[in-house]
C-alpha cells in the first residue's frame, strides 16, 4: 500500500491508496537509486554508456539472443522491430486485440507498414488465419514481419502457450517471415509457465522487454535481437529521437530491476488469483475473470452500471482501477499491492455493489 497520495489530488482524503490501475505505477526501490547513483556513465550517443551497454548485453543474453537496444518506451522497441524486419509498405500481422495493434498502430503510419489483425483466442491468433494471411497472392502486399503478445495485456493477462508459439514460429520461418514478440510482460509470462524467458524468446527472431511495468524501474525497455536486426534499429532509433545521452543512470535502474524484480512476479500473480476468488464469492452480479498472471478483468455489465461510473464509485474508497470498455474494469496487482489492499478492494466492491442504485 502507498502511504501518501501522489497520483491525483481528488484522492488526497484518503491515507491509503489501492492503486490497481497498472503495474506502470511501481516506483523505483531504495537499491535502485543506490545504483543509479553509483553507475558508471557515458555518451551514448558519442562513443557509448557502460551501464546501458551492461543491460543491453544482460537482456541479450538473458533472452538467448545476440545484442540488445536499451530505449525509452516498449513502444519505441516494438516499432523498431517492426521498422528492422520490414521493408516499407509491408504488412505485419497481430492479434486483434494486441497492444501494437490497439494502441500503437499509429506508429505503422509513420513506418509505412499495413498492421493487420488476425482473430484471435486468449491472445492467441488463429493459425489458419495465419496461414491464409502469408500465402503468396500477386493481389496483395507482402508480410514481412508477425507479431506475437504474451503475456497478452487486452486478454486479461493471458499467456500464450508455448505450442502456440511454437507453431507460429514454424508457420513464419516455412513462409520466410520474421516474428517478433511484444513482451512487454514476458517476465510474467515465464513466472507463470515456471520455464526460464529465453524458452519463450526462442521462438522469435527480436523481443522487447519493458522494464518500467511489474519490474519496477523509473523507465525504459529493451529490445533483443540478432547483431544485425539491432544495428538497423540503432539506426530508427536515431531518427525516431529515442538516442539518450547518460541513460546509464536509467540503465541501472534497469540493471537492478532485471535482477532482483522478476523472481517476486509469482507474488503479484498469486494476490491477482486471491483477488478473483474472493470478488466471485461475493456472488455478486459482476464476474472476475481467472487470472494467469497479474491481471484481473471484472465483467460488470450484469450490475447495471457502466465501468467508468463502477471506476468512480471504486475510487471514492481509495480503490483505483481502470475501465477496459463500457462493461469491464481492469485491476492490476504489482510490488505496492499487498494482502491488505487486496481485502481493501473486495470489501469497495462489495460496499459498491451493495449502494448501486442508491446513490
Ligand atoms: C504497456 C505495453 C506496451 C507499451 O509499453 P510502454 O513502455 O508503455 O511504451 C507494449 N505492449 C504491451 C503488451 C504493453 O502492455
């Protein structure tokens, strides 16, 4: 639980906040300005950083590939791979309801690249439309790159099994086309599949990390790939203005997150499950879905009130959440969500649900 309000200031009468809004609200630890204080810095732009270069070359190796690219947002890191396994005017394939897809497609404008959906189940696309999608066919473009999601954020946190990833993998290498995975998340996808992230990164050509979500750190995220896929996106790095001077002192905090962060996401993903329990057994008239890592969709559309004024209603108990649609809200548990703001958000929903319609 956060002891003081620093989100907004429509909260401030509440000492403790539950903020389940996004595993993006973590704040750096004590051991991590420690390190952003100590790390050795240069120019990363002139003649290199040893701290990034250190968390490049950890993230690299970590996810069984050749080099790395420390950037900004996972944002930058999933444009730059789509920029460096593509030529322009190219299509790439996702999910329909992948977060390169829904909230970053805007990014395909400026790369000149057709971002097309794919149907898809739990965050898994459809093989065969897959398939169909790569077969040559003189009408349309080519598919240069296909993208994969896991943990998938839209489908509540789902992780891909890797049998899926698999045959992807296989259906992109037979049509000679790259895949990329968006990871945003995908140390929350290893936690849950109990398998090191590297089993998850081979079936890919490039991955991107983001280390500001559950891991905690201020900012920033890398991308890995090959030695030649990370030169070209060195390259859109520079252009798209992403090059930092002495991002060491982020890459430290990077650096810390990388090693101490992901061992504690089992922690995050057993509240979320205890979560999900305990607001079904409310029997009440909205329905949280079972979470496989650290995200917990509720249904509320049976209650008779739309999400945001469901978010509204949360927050005047200290509970923070987000609306995900008109008739779902979405709770994330993180490093600041512990046993008691677990029973703190249950009893806002219960108080919720009980005064609805009476207010
Ligand atoms: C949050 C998220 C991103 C974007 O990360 P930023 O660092 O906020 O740019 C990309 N993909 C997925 C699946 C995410 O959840």
């Amino acid at each position: 639980m956060l002891d003081f309000p620093i989100f907004d200031s429509r909260h401030a009468r509440h000492a403790k906040l539950t903020d389940l809004r996004s595993d993006t609200v973590t704040r750096p630890t004590d051991e991590m300005y420690a390190r952003m204080r100590e790390a050795p810095v240069g120019d990363d732009g002139l003649d290199g950083d040893p701290t990034v270069q250190a968390l490049e070359e950890a993230v690299a190796t970590m996810l069984g590939k050749d080099a790395g690219l420390y950037v900004p947002t996972c944002t930058m890191a999933n444009l730059l791979a789509a920029l460096a396994h593509t030529r322009r005017h190219e299509q790439v394939l996702l999910e329909s309801n992948a977060h390169m897809f829904a909230t970053e497609r805007g990014g395909s404008l400026l790369a000149g690249l057709a971002y097309t959906p794919i149907e898809g189940k739990a965050g898994a696309m459809d093989l065969d439309r897959i398939e169909a999608a790569v077969r040559p066919g003189s009408y349309r473009i080519g598919v240069g790159l296909i993208a994969m999601e896991t943990s998938h954020n839209n489908a509540g946190g789902a992780v891909l099994p890797l049998t899926h990833m698999q045959d992807v993998h296989e259906i992109a290498r037979r049509a000679g086309v790259s895949v990329h995975i968006d990871g945003a998340r995908l140390m929350n996808a290893a936690a849950a599949l109990e398998v090191p992230a590297a089993t998850l990164a081979q079936h890919s050509e490039s991955v991107s990390l983001c280390l500001s979500k559950g891991l905690s750190a201020p900012v920033g995220a890398v991308l890995a790939a090959s030695e030649a896929a990370i030169a070209t996106a060195k390259g859109y790095r520079k252009m798209l203005g992403g090059t930092q001077r002495q991002a060491g002192i982020m890459a430290a905090a990077g650096l810390e997150a990388l090693q101490t962060m992901s061992k504690r996401l089992r922690d995050d993903h057993a509240r979320a499950r205890v979560l999900s329990t305990r607001l079904n057994d409310l029997g009440a008239s909205f329905a949280a879905g079972e979470p496989q890592t650290n995200i917990v969709q509720v249904q509320v559309g049976g209650t008779g009130m739309p999400s945001h004024q469901w978010v509204r209603a949360l927050a005047e108990f200290g509970v923070l959440t987000r609306p995900w649609g008109e008739k779902v809200i979405r709770c994330v548990t993180h490093r600041h969500i512990d046993d008691a703001d677990i029973s703190h958000a249950v009893e806002a929903f219960a108080q919720v649900f009980e005064k609805r319609g009476h207010a």
